[in-house]
C-alpha cells in the first residue's frame, strides 16, 4: 500500500492526522507533500493550526489534517 493510501485510511478510520501520528503509526515523515498528494487526486483535505506547549513549556505549533465535508 502507499504512504498515500495509508493516510487516507488512517484518516478515515481516525478523523484526522498529525505528522507525529503519521511518522509513530505509518511511518511517513513527509505528511504535508501526502496530503498534497490527496488534494491533487480530488480528496478535500482541511487543516487546521493548532498551538501548544511542548514537554519543556516550549510553544509549538502543528497542523491537524481531516477529510472535508466539500468537494474542493
């Protein structure tokens, strides 16, 4: 199966996908140039920017991918 198909299903199966969930659970480490790869077979993929505070209190920021309710 590819990266690609991987993600699809994991989103499908889970809502939605962090790079670290794609690295830990798939072992993708290139998530965005998948997601791009969806959103260029048709796939309507939403993002979304979420902030936090790493383990040492660092600020991070990290997107969260999920399928859309739209066709894009």
């Amino acid at each position: 199966m590819k990266q690609v198909d991987k993600v699809l299903s994991f989103i499908q199966a889970n809502g939605s996908i962090t790079s670290m969930q794609a690295f830990y659970n798939l072992g993708v480490t290139r998530l965005a140039a998948r997601i791009a790869d969806l959103r260029k077979r048709g796939v309507g993929i939403v993002s979304k920017t979420v902030s936090g505070k790493a383990k040492d209190g660092t600020p991070i920021h990290y997107s969260v991918y999920s399928l859309s309710h739209e066709k894009e």
